[in-house]
C-alpha cells in the first residue's frame, strides 16, 4: 500500500530561486558580509557629504532647526510648530543636538544615521523573506537609487521616520516567518512611531505592510489585521489627542493654505516618474520571480503612495524625499532581481548595466542636491548687520530664521515676517515700519504690492546685492539649472521695535 506523502509548505526562510540555490564561489560569511559593508560604505560616504556641505540648508532644514532651538527653551508647543509641519517634534530635538556639536555637518550626520539604521532593517526583512544572497543584493540595490542618496545627507525627519519603518518591516518580516504575533505587535508600534515622527507616512508605508500581512498569513490574516491596527491605532490616539488643537490647524492649514509654487500636475507627475522609474523597472521582475506572488505585489505597492500622495494633492513639496519609503519596501525585490541578474553567464551584461544604473543614481542626487539656493553668503551678511529688537521681510524665513537666532541676532525666529504670514494679516501691514527687507530665490517670492510698498517708503537701501544657482525642472520638463538673484534691502527711517510672541498671536 503506498502512503501519500504531503509536502510542507515552504515558509518565507525556504523560499529560493534557482539562482540563490547555485553554488558560489563566495564563502557564506563573505556573502552575509555584504550588507554591513555596503552599509559602512554608504554611512561613510554619506558623512563625507555632510561634513562637505556641498549646500547650504533649505527650507524645512531651516524650519526643524529653529523648532529645535526652540523647543528645548521650552516654546515647542506655544510657538505652534505642530499645526503647520507634518511631524512631532522629536526630529527638531535630535537635529539641533548635532546643530550645537557640529554646526550643519552634525544635524545632517544624525540623519544619515537614522536612515542606516532604517535601512538595516530594511536589509533584514529581505533577508527573512528571499534568504541572504537577496538580502546582500538588497544592499547593492540600495546604492542605485538618487533620492535615497540625496536624503542621506539631509537634515530632516523623513530620516528619523525611515529608521522606524525599516524596523518595522523587519519586525513583519519576523511575524511572517516566525509566525509570532509579538513580532506583529513589534512592527505596529514601530509603524506608529514612523508615523509620528512624519504624519504621511501612515499611508507611504501603512498600505504594503497591510497587504504583506493580508498575502502572507492567509485565513489568520483577519484577525492579523484587525491586532495591528488596534495597537497602532492606540499609539496614534495617544499622540495626537494630547495636543488636538494644533493638529486641526494643521489640516486646515494643508487644505486651505497649501502652495503649488506654479507647478502643474503635469510637472508633479513627470518629476514621480523620473524618481521612481529605476526602482520600479528594477521591482517588477523580482515581483513575478518569487513563488509567492502576493507578497511581490505587496512590496510592489509601496512605490505607488509618494506619488498618488502628491498627484492628488497637487503638492509639489518633498517629492525626492517622500519616494524613498516606497523604494526601502522595494529594496528586496530589487535584490531578487539583481540576484537573478549578477549570475556568471550574465555578468558581461549585468555589470555595464549596474554601471550605467549607478550613475543615473548620482546624477540624480546631484540635482536634487542642487534643488535650493545656498544662502550661506546672505545669511553672512545678515549675521553681522541685524541687531536684536530689529524686524525683517524675507519672503523665504526660516534659513535666515535658524542663523540668525542661533547666534542671538534675533530675539525671536519670528522677527521674521515672510510672505505666507504677510498675507494671512490680509495686507494690513506696514512696510515701512519694518527695518530689513530680503528677497531669495527658492520659495514664494514677495507679491508684487509688497516690493512696491517697500520701494513707495522710500528710505529702503539695498546693502547686499547676488545671486545663487538652482537646478530645477522647467514647464518645457526638462531640466534647467540658472541663476536667480538674491537682495538685501536696509531701512534707514525704521526704528527697532521688539517683536515676540508666537506663530499664533502674528500669523504663520
């Protein structure tokens, strides 16, 4: 009598290709080896860039840094930095602690850190779901995306927030092998955290680990579902009920006040494209490679919500930085791909093609790198020439803001006036009452009213006059890099007047 033998099903550690199941020359310790080095490399490389400080800060950078400054004298909350920012405060904290060590070298170094440390993770969880030659072609994916390169040396949250969500994908990646609903719990926590830490990405990172859970766990993925979102509910609830009132004020401040900066949704959908075009070809073929085809779509689903975000919105803003959580979630089946690819019969192509590959990535942090003006120069000239009690129009605040409040020119970051708080004010105030008048390229710039009423006071002089360069993607979507000019105007007829208060009591 034969006996019907059942086969196991394969867990997510056995699953292989043929490719992972060859012979290889490489030792196993060489192999799991790859990613801490790669990870060295990319740190290294990433903290060379810092200390280099090819640019100066942008936007948020200036924005997190004054948070910070402020929030550790205690003004965090009152000065109302959570109802118009999009994260806790906790970045601004860790960011300004690198400020005060190393100037803006540190800030940015402490970013680098939190996206390796994200990135380990991310490394990890390819490892427990495609075995570890993925996991060490994991590694080498990484290196091949421009966005990811350019955040690593940015000091902003979206680091901060990475690092949270490359654990928990780790902590999936356990549940689904191990199946441990501590692990589920571990990774819902762990989302909660990276999406307090930057609100959007409960729907960047939220969808994929959802549907891993659904593709994964089959009939017990009901009830999988239904404890994640329990635990990170309540993590959430916690968060943001504790100060709801400026939450709100965010919303409406997003609805109602968000700026385009006169991109169209034509300029928003080519700039996805191109960010997301090389991880998502890369993807595709390591999604249909694997044997279980859900988990591939899984992962796959990560690369679309940074671009529906911002497509739907019609916002412009952070487009390199938000594509890179779905790029970490795609990182293990770009691995599989390359897996497939860097076999030896196909290594005459492959290595030309990762070549090739990798200097599109360099080409594109390098742009993105160059994506704001270097205001260091101005700022100079504004640290020496602005005293305290004095009040200043700048149409971009909150890089002079950070300057010029660090070293106590400033008696308050909100001394500076610029052109979203001009307005929410509906034109009622007096230009010429104001003794500093600066006009950058990189934000909105200055209503034409607002330059003729400081032209009509009349005892305006400009006392700094320059330019700076900016590489961006012009209407014809192509990409353009010219100069824009930069002016430093001085009121002789104003007399200081100490300004204090809050982003509430003067308008954002």
């Amino acid at each position: 009598m034969s006996v019907a033998v059942t086969r196991p099903r394969p867990t997510f550690a056995d699953e292989r290709l043929a490719i992972v199941r060859d012979r290889s020359r490489l030792g196993a310790r060489a192999i799991a080896a790859v990613p801490w080095v790669v990870l060295a490399v990319f740190l290294g490389g990433e903290l060379v860039l810092c200390a280099l400080a090819l640019n100066g800060p942008f936007y948020d950078e200036g924005i997190y840094l004054t948070a910070g400054m402020r929030t550790l004298q205690g003004y965090g909350i009152s000065d109302n930095y959570l109802s118009w920012f999009t994260g806790s405060l906790m970045w601004p904290i860790l960011a300004v602690v690198g400020w005060k060590a190393w100037g803006l070298a540190g800030a940015r170094a402490v970013a680098a850190i939190c996206l390796t440390i994200g990135l380990a993770g991310a490394f990890k969880a390819a490892g427990n779901l495609f075995g570890t030659r993925v996991r060490a072609a994991t590694a080498l994916g990484a290196l091949l995306s421009g966005p990811l390169i350019a955040l690593g040396h940015l000091a902003v949250y979206d680091s901060l927030s990475l690092a949270a969500a490359g654990w928990s994908f780790w902590a999936m990646s356990e549940f689904l092998r191990r199946d441990d609903r501590a692990w589920l719990g571990a990774s819902a926590l762990l989302f909660a955290l990276a999406s307090i830490f930057k609100y959007p990405a409960l729907i960047f990172i939220g969808p994929p680990l959802l549907l891993l859970v659904v593709a994964g766990r089959g009939r017990s993925a009901r009830m999988d579902l239904g404890l994640f979102a329990f635990i990170s509910a309540a993590v959430l609830m916690i968060y943001f009920l504790s100060d709801r009132g400026q939450l709100v004020a965010f919303e409406e401040f997003r609805v109602h006040d968000s700026v385009t900066f006169g991109v169209t949704r034509g300029q928003i959908l080519y700039i996805e494209v191109y960010l997301v075009a090389v991880p998502l070809l890369l993807a595709l073929p390591g999604a249909f490679l694997i044997e279980r085809r859900g988990i591939g779509l899984a992962l796959l689903s990560g690369v679309v919500g940074a671009p529906a975000y911002h497509l739907l919105n019609n916002d412009p803003t952070s487009t390199g930085k938000n594509v890179v959580f779905g790029v970490m979630l795609t990182l293990p089946l770009i691995g599989v791909t390359l897996t497939h690819a860097l076999r030896r019969r196909r290594l005459l192509l492959a290595i030309p093609a990762l070549i090739g590959l990798a200097a599109f990535a360099a080409v594109q942090a390098a742009r993105l790198d160059e994506a704001w003006p270097d205001l260091r120069p101005a700022v100079g000239v504004l640290t020496r020439v602005v005293h305290p009690g004095e009040r200043i129009l700048a149409n971009s605040a909150w890089v002079e803001a950070a300057y010029l409040y660090d070293r106590h020119r400033i008696n308050s970051p909100f001394d500076l006036w610029d052109v979203s708080r001009i307005q929410s004010l509906g034109g009622h105030v007096n230009v010429c009452e104001f003794q500093w008048f600066i006009e950058v390229p990189g934000g909105e710039a200055w209503p034409a009213s607002i330059r003729q009423a400081m032209q009509r006071c009349g005892s305006f002089r400009r006392v700094y006059s320059s330019s700076a360069t900016i590489t961006g993607l012009g209407s014809s979507l192509q990409f353009v890099t010219y100069r824009a000019p930069i002016e430093i105007w001085k009121n002789g007829g104003a007399a200081s007047a100490p300004l204090g208060g809050s982003a509430t009591s003067q308008g954002r």
